[in-house]
C-alpha cells in the first residue's frame, strides 16, 4: 500500500541555525529520514509548507486538506507543529475524506540528539497501516481519533480528552 507523506514544518524539521543561535527551518529531513529507517512500501514525499505550527493559520490548514484531498494514496502521514497539530485535525477529520490520515510530530527536532521525532514517526506509519479510515494524531506511542485529543502542555504528551 503506497503511503503519502505531507510535509508542513514543526519542530520536527527545525535545525539549530549556529550564526543565529534559533532554530529555523532550512529544508526538510524526511528524505534522509525515509532512507535512514528503511521503509520498504512505496512513499510520496510532499512539502506542503516548513512552517512552525504557531505561525500556520486558516490558509495553511486548508493548504493542508487540499493536499490530503488530491493525494491519489489512501493513506497519509502528515509531519506538523505540535502545538497546532490538534486544530489541524479539527479541520480535516469533518471533511471525511474516506482515507486514514495520521498528524504526528516532535517535541525536539529531528536533528538534535534525543529526539522523538523518528520513534514518532515510526508509530504514526503503522498506524496508517493499522487503523480505518479516518483522521488521527499519533504521538508518544498513542493514537488519538482527531476528537478525542489535546496537548497537554503541562506534561509535553499528547492525551485523550
């Protein structure tokens, strides 16, 4: 089953600019993330966007559903900021798109050491190959259906509502 994977930024893509002393977005990590874990299904990378979720607003999330609505694949796995990855999957799982779309990210990036960012992405694509048709946050090692969710910023996890 081929997979789709939207790029949209979030922590998960941000890289530690040394000059500046901020993290920013330069460009994005999962095509080397891809080679690195070895995935042995077909896979469709997409660069929606290399935002930081604090700065996505409306348009950025209807860019997002656009893109999850033209996907030929049934299956989509979607890289975004945590802090709006909630509103997000409020916007697309009303839009029943018949397909299993699964929002994931990372409390650290990618590339610094001790991040969360391949476990969590390993979790959200087989969740996309486990879980029915619908719209989904997968972090710390759960899955969460898009109503059922929040951030709690208090402990850094995701939970149920």
């Amino acid at each position: 089953m081929p997979l789709r994977i939207i790029i949209t930024g979030g922590t998960f893509d941000k890289q530690y600019d040394e000059l500046k002393g901020v993290l920013t977005f330069k460009d994005s990590h999962l095509p080397d993330i891809v080679k690195q874990v070895r995935l042995t299904e077909p896979v469709e990378l997409e660069i929606n966007q290399l935002v930081d979720s604090l700065e996505m607003g409306e348009a950025g999330r209807l860019s997002i559903l656009e893109a999850c609505r033209r996907a030929p694949e049934d299956r989509i796995v979607i890289t975004h900021g945590t802090d709006r990855m909630v509103e997000t999957a409020r916007l697309l799982g009303p839009a029943g798109l018949g397909k299993t779309i699964v929002l994931t990210g990372a409390m650290v990036p990618y590339s610094v050491s001790g991040s969360d960012a391949l476990f969590n992405l390993g979790a959200a694509v087989a969740a996309s190959s486990l879980l029915p048709p619908g719209v989904f946050v997968v972090m710390n090692g759960r899955a969460f259906a898009w109503d059922n969710v929040r951030k709690n910023y208090d402990k850094g996890v995701f939970e149920a509502l």
